[in-house]
RNA sequence: CCCCCCGUAGCUCAACCGGACAGAGCGACGGACUUCUAAUCCGUAGGCUGGAGGUUCGAGUCCUCCCGGGGGGACCA
C-alpha cells in the first residue's frame, strides 16, 4: 500500500465536500486543509473529521447541519462502511471490517516493509547528525543524537524520501590542531621523554591508547620530527579516532551513507573551494563587513540581531564560517531539498544564524531543519550516574552499549520526544525482562509469533485467506486496527520529524497481539478454518512488529 | 537582562501541530497457569495537566504574566 487508509478515507470526504457546494447545499467556500483523526474512544469509530465544526462560522450555519450535509454525500465504498454525525459536529467514520481482514494479506506480502509509503517521492532529504568532534570517543549524549538521526532517516526512507545520512567530520581548525599536538606528546611519552601536555589538551586516557597504537604501527618515525604536531601523525590518529567513532556507531546500528570531512571544503585551487565560493557569494551579496580587524557576517537583514565572525583577525576562518560553506555544499552544490540538522540543545545558539547563512548564500532557510535534542540523564534503579567531564567520570557510549546492549540503548533513547529531558534508567535497559524493558517486552512478542508458526507447522496447519470472515473477536478486530495504522503514522512521524512515536505503536502493538493471543487458542487442529484466518493474523502481526523493531532499529527474533 | 526547551498519576513519560471521558509502562494492592513461550494476561487505586488571567462552540495544547528545572547568549565548538 503506497497510500495510508486515512488518505483514502480523506479523499472521499473532500469529494462529498465539494459535492456539498456544487449542489447547493453548502455555500462556496475556499479550500480548506482537510484533516482525518483517529478518535480517542472506538465508539466514535475508526476516523473522524472536524470539518463542519471548523466550517461552521463561515458558512453561517450549525455545526451539526453542516457535517450531515457532508456526511450524507460521502461515498460508502471500499474503505468505508458508515458515516455517522456525532454532538458537536464531528462527522465520524466506521471501516469495512472485511476490506480490513482482507488488508492483512497485503501486510504479509509487504513483509518488514510494511508501513511504506510514497509520500516524499522525488524530495531528497539529507539528515545529518552525530557530527561530534573527532577529538574523543562518543559519549551517552552524542547516542541520543545517533539514535534519533539514525530512526528519523529510517522514518523518510520508510516514507518515500530520498535520504542520505552524514557525518561531518569537523577535522580542521584550533581543537584538531590541539588534538594532534596532544597526541604528539602522548607519542613522545611512549619513549620515555617527559613532555608536558599542551595548554587545555585532551586529559583522556584514550590518547594515550592512541599513542601507543601509533608507536606500534609506526615506531620512533616522527619521534624527532621538528613540527608540533607532524603532519601524518596528526592525520593518522584522526583517522583512527574516526575510526573508532564510526565502530562505536555500529555497535548501536547506526551507518552513515556519506562522512564529510570539513578539511575537504577547503580543497582546491584558490578562489574554487566551497569555502571561497561560499565566501564570494556573501560579499556578492552585501552581507560581509569588516570591523575591529575581523570579517563578520552582517545578518540583520535576515533577521538576525548580532553579527557573527567568519574570519577573526588571527586570518583564520571560524567553525561558523566552515558552517556556512558546508550548508552552502549541502544545499547549492549537492541539491538537496530539505536538510535536517540534528543538534544537541546547547547548539541552539546556533540555529537562527545558520538559517540566515544559507538564505545568503542563496539557498532557502526554511529549507534547513535543525532537530535539536535535550540532554540525557543516567541513572541506574534510583541512583544518578554523574557524567562529569571535570571528575572523568565521563560515560561513554560504548560502556552504554556493553551494559544495556544495542537494542535496549536504542529503544529507550527513542522513547522520549527530542525536546524533552530524558532519563535513561540503565537498570532498566539492561534488564531482559519485558516488565522493566519495553524492547524485550515488543521482541518477545515477536517471537510469541515465530513461535505460533512453527507450531502451527507442527501440527499440518498453516495460514489461509479463505476464512477471514471468521476473525471478529474484539481483540482480533483491535490488533488488526493496530497493524493497519503503521503507514498512517510513518506520515505523521516523517512530516513532523518525530520517530519517538514509533516506540510507542511498538509498544501497542505487542500488547494487542498478546492480548489476542492471551484469550484466544490460533492453533486448533479440529477447527482449520479459524485456525487458518488466525494464523494470517498472526502472519500479519509478525510483519507489523518486524516492521516497527527495523524502524526503531532493534532485532525482531524469532526465538527467546 | 535576553532567547530556547521542559513542568501531566508516587516514578519515567505519551497525548495524532485547538477536539469528544487526559493515556501507557513501572511501582502499589487483588486475581488468573494440567492447553500455542505465565518473559504473559485481567482487575483496583492513583489527576484542579506548576499557578493566575485571556482567546472560543471547545485549551494539557494558542496568547500574556508569575513560579520552578535545564540549556544557550564569546574573534570556543
């Protein structure tokens, strides 16, 4: 299915709306955006719509005459079956129960692709994030980061988005200059020499593990060397701190389609690197002043009220400006339609001007998302895990990893909207029982389903389609309303950039296939028919989990 | 001083960008296993949605102010 239920469900409303007006029963009124909701309580049916409440003022007539002059013009065709008119003025929609059974082989046939849609078609999005300095492992909060980017991209492609996921490799500029000297005197130590680090250099224990690799690999090579640090040195420990980010990454599940090396915006014959094109088209365009010595963006016509440093009176460009010829990259030289950046909260400085820099350099601002995510709290039962950078107690997101493992990590990362705080309970997490960790609780329920096949097997039974009829218990008829509601709801998260919802359908959907489970036998060798319809079911139920854990990013076993 | 996010059940959080009776999980209490995985299920209790105004048919959601928590406001990233 290319298409959610719901579009089909709006598309016969806004024909009987237009129908409304042509044949006088309504007064012409201008286009309004149509919006179909699922309503709270199941009495009010599968879908319902406001329209008439909303319509009701401008037409000059009661809410109520309003929706049965809709309603009674709605066509009562596949997906539908009744068409009702509830108090205030809601026009309230029932599905055809056997047009949902029979839904349920298309939910098998579609597999873990289930939930697919073509609604972003033809619009390339890129979705970058991670992003952090290749200075130092990745910690707990850069996971969070990892973890929405990472499902948020799922959630496009699932919605028909052309998406690319990228890492940008800040791998130029003061910090990686101190990195390399850092580990040039962490080298140096290997040998025995007693070298100070460098003013504010890299405390961590890594670097000296970085060190001694480097001295493995490459003995006393640059121990003389006269640069601070040696070219090649500096670029090898990037490389395998890079190296290491990008295994720390798998070991969550996260891949990037595409790693953008900052250094690379500075590539090329002078006058020809995305920088210097980026920086000509902010002169072309009057947005670059120069004051006390440094070139500034002057942003003031875009809205912004400060300008900003792009070249401080040292010469040397500023992270912003390398921001502002990576946004010109992304959007003028690669072409994409819609960028995400996925940002930590305390970047949120940083949103408005680089919104401002690519509409000056010729692009369009609105065009840049920024995704910006609330800090992570751990906290193992009741007490709380200091992560101080200060103390070193610093948690990493691979000692994340071991200790709750990938799934757990992801799931819990997921279950809370970007913009709130979260609290991650790594008693919890690492916990394999259902009642603590609500990814064990979805996995075991696919597994439940692997399960009930298997025995079905066992027993010469297998899935039919012939008696679909049969499947009218109230939890058969919710579990199916729960399956058929995923392609609805990879709209809704892939146009309000919100994966965390996923966690939630997971959840629901666990629950209803257990629940049906729980009260009803599938496997009944003296009844093949029911047994048969129950099994598709079940078959459809599997492919809905599958679907959401791939989503999410966690496993679907088949056994536990 | 200014800007951003948050404040919902004892705890952690949802609530389809204004809808119908604010929902889950955990925790608490009470039930259900000779049958497909009880790693489960059912039931009960638990709320003036931080506070005060406002907007309208209708507000947890939007506007104003206040309180509380977090994050920003550099020629740092």
């Amino acid at each position: 299915m290319a298409r959610a239920t719901r579009d089909l469900v709006g598309e016969l409303v806004r024909n009987a709306l237009e129908l409304a007006q042509a044949d006088g029963a309504l007064p012409p009124i201008p286009p309004i955006e149509l919006r179909i909701e699922r309503p709270k309580e199941r009495e009010h049916g599968d879908y319902s719509c406001n329209v008439a409440l909303r319509l009701a003022s401008a037409v000059r007539r009661p809410p109520m005459d309003v929706a049965s002059a809709i309603s009674e013009r709605i066509m009562c065709t596949e997906p539908i079956a009744t068409v009702d008119v509830a108090r205030p003025g809601f026009i309230n929609i029932r599905l055809d129960e056997e047009w949902q059974r029979g839904q349920l082989l298309s939910v098998i046939d579609a597999g873990e692709a289930w939930g697919r849609i073509d609604l972003g078609v033809g619009h390339r999005v890129q979705v970058e994030f991670v992003s952090a300095n290749p200075t130092g492992p990745l910690q707990v909060g850069n996971g969070r980061g990892a973890v929405l980017g990472d499902a948020l991209a799922s959630v496009l492609d699932a919605a028909g988005f052309e998406v690319e996921r990228e890492y940008y490799v800040n791998d130029a500029g003061a910090q990686i200059r101190l990195f390399g000297r850092t580990l040039f005197t962490r080298y140096q130590q290997q040998f025995g020499r007693e070298v100070p680090l460098p003013d504010g250099g890299y405390q961590g224990a890594y670097m000296i593990d970085l060190a001694a690799q480097i001295k493995d690999e490459a003995g006393e090579r640059w121990l003389n060397s006269a640069d601070d640090p040696p070219e090649e040195l500096a670029e090898r420990g990037l490389q395998l701190m890079v190296d290491q980010i990008r295994d720390d990454l798998g070991l969550l599940r996260v891949e990037f389609d595409h790693w953008k090396r900052e250094s690379a915006l500075y590539d090329g014959a002078s006058g020809s690197s995305t920088y210097d094109v980026a920086m000509g088209r902010l002169r072309d365009g009057s947005y670059v002043i120069e004051k006390e010595g440094a070139v500034w963006f002057r942003s003031d016509d875009l809205g912004e009220d400060k300008d900003n440093v792009l070249i401080r009176s040292s010469g040397e460009p500023t992270y912003f400006a390398s921001d502002v010829a990576y946004h010109y990259d992304k959007f003028l030289s690669r072409g994409f339609d819609t960028v995400i950046d996925v940002w930590g909260a305390d970047h949120q400085g940083h949103v408005a001007r680089t919104k401002a820099a690519v509409t000056a350099v010729g692009g369009d601002g609105d065009a840049l998302e920024v995704l910006l995510y609330q800090l992570v709290h751990l906290r193992r039962g009741d007490e709380r895990v200091r992560m101080s950078k200060r103390t070193g107690e610093i948690v990493t997101l691979r000692e994340l990893i071991e200790e709750v493992g990938a799934d757990a990590a992801r799931f819990f990362m997921l279950q809370r909207s970007a913009d709130a705080q979260m609290d991650f309970d790594l008693a919890a997490a690492a916990s394999a029982d259902p009642r603590q960790n609500p990814a064990s609780y979805v996995k075991y329920a696919h597994a439940r389903c692997a399960s009930v096949m298997r025995n079905a097997a066992e027993a010469g039974l297998s899935a039919s389609s012939d008696h679909l009829q049969l499947l009218v218990e109230e939890q058969e008829t919710v579990l199916i309303g729960e399956i058929l509601r995923l392609p609805e709801l990879v709209a809704d998260m892939a146009t309000r950039r919100e994966p965390h919802h996923l966690t939630y359908y997971a959840q629901g959907l666990a629950q209803a296939f257990t629940q049906f489970y729980d009260a009803h036998r599938i496997v009944v060798p003296d009844d093949p028919e029911r047994s048969g319809a129950r099994l598709t079911l079940t078959l459809a139920s599997q492919a809905a989990l599958a679907a959401s854990l791939r989503l999410i990013g966690v496993d679907a076993p088949d056994e536990m």
